[in-house]
C-alpha cells in the first residue's frame, strides 16, 4: 500500500503552567473538550478520541514532547458514539480558550472534574526558530513541555 | 456522555492451527485481509486498522483469548488512507476462508509474506454451550485458542 498524499503534521509546542488568568481570556473563543484514549502505549504512542464542540475525531499519536507525529481524522457522530464508550476511565474535560498572541496562537486549557484547578498555557510554533524566539508572557509560570506528568495522556488517568 | 444503542459485540471462539487443507476451501468464499496496528497495550488492548477487499475499518478490541470485547467502525477510504502509515511494521497480510460447517462457520487464514507457511481456523459460536459442544473435524491441528504466540498483535510484529 503506498503512502497518502496528505502527509501528517509535526508539532512543534512549548507548555506552561498558567500563574493569573490574563484580561483577554475574557473575549477570546473558547469551546469545550472532551477526549479520551482507546489504547495507550508506552512511549507516548496512543490512539485519542476527541470531540470539540460538535465536532468529533480520531488521533494517532507517536512520540513526547516538543516533537512528535501526529495524523487525525474526522469521526462522524456514529463512528465516535460507537468508539467513546471504550475510553470509561480515560477521560478528560477542559475548556480551551484561544488567545492569539503577536503572530502566535496561545491556547489556555482549563481542566474541569477531577483535574479542576489546572490550568495550561501550550504555545505552537511554526518553526524550530520562532519555537527558540518565544519570550513567555507575564501571566506565563514554570514551562512544563515533555513533563510526563502533565501530559494529557496521564491526565485522563482516572 | 451516554452509552450508545449499538452495543459492543463479544466474542466466543476458539482457535486451531491446520493439519492438512479440507477439500472445502477449494470452491469457499475468500479474500484478501490486510490489517495492522495502531497501538497495543499490554494486556491485550489495542486499535486495529483492517482492510477486507475493499471494505476498510478501525477496530477497538480489549481482552485476550476466548473472550472479549469489540467494537468496530467503518472507514471511508480517505480516512482510512490517512491513518494506515502510522501501522508500518505493524502489519500482517492473510487471505481468509469462509467454510460453513454444520450451523457454524470456520474461518481459515492462510498467511502471506513473513507469515508464510501458517494456517489458522478461527470458530465463532453463538454462546457457550456450543463452544463447548463444538468437535473439531479432522483436519484440523493442535488448538491455539488464547496463545499469545499466534495473536495477530504478535504476528504482525516485524
């Protein structure tokens, strides 16, 4: 079989944890998340389920951190009712607020149920450069990028 | 977020090696299966892409041995074609027979590429009674029912 022509997308991301809420989470876009993961490997190869507003797909990832491979599919509302149930117990929900920031995207996750009081700030980069630019904002506290301990992943543990 | 209507299936099998090809699976029902693997845990718990001909699927399987729990979605050739490169060195390549046998039916796999040379029948009953019942006839080998060895997840394994 050969390989498609929609090639996958590479993130490269920086994470924070959040010390006060800035003024202009107040007006930004926002939706709520609920995902959760049908097969976790270790070594951060996973399968996720995620439904985003009313909008639901299926992620494959591989590999942690600031760098990893990802490819993701549209679910239709069947496909992901007939999948959900299998992640009981390896659930999250949070609200992610969008901020954009200079030419970047800041997007504040605020996690909800057992993680309520978490909050994180996860900037993507378009490059390797800009990712090594980034001057944190004020509201910004410690960097947590390739913690595992806050990975979503580990989150959802319930 | 609620339970499905469509419940899961769960499957009652058993699983035997072939000792020698019934003359049956000379005018049966077969095609080609290619499926690999998008994560496995530990445990058994995995996420399998499959391709039957030309019907694509993703599947979610959790247990090992004579029983367990599925539950399996459709894909649409476009999402199918995205995900399918995540499964490279995860796969495995069959072709299946369908043989009815008294009120049952046995599938038979024969093996293709690094697999060649094995041959598996696979029988599904309707509950447990008639697993229990169930003869096998006499070609058939040694049973491998829940042997980790002969797991897809296993075989695929390159």
């Amino acid at each position: 079989m050969r390989r498609p022509h929609h090639v996958s997308s590479r993130e490269i991301e920086r994470k924070f944890l959040i010390r006060r809420l800035p003024v202009e989470i107040l007006r930004s876009r926002h939706f709520r998340l609920a995902q959760g993961y049908l097969a976790n490997e270790r070594g951060g190869r996973h399968v996720r389920l995620r439904r985003k507003g009313g909008a639901m797909s299926l992620t494959f990832k591989v590999g942690r951190g600031s760098s990893r491979e990802e490819r993701e599919i549209k679910l239709s509302p069947a496909q992901f009712m007939m999948l959900w149930p299998a992640t009981r117990g390896r659930r999250l929900h949070k609200t992610r607020y969008e901020i954009p920031w200079k030419k970047l995207k800041i997007e504040v996750d605020i996690y909800h149920r057992r993680n309520h009081g978490l909050m994180v700030a996860e900037v993507e980069f378009p490059n390797h450069a800009s990712r090594r630019k980034f001057k944190p904002p004020r509201w910004f506290g410690r960097e947590i990028t390739g913690e595992k301990r806050y990975s979503n992943v580990r989150l959802a543990r319930e």
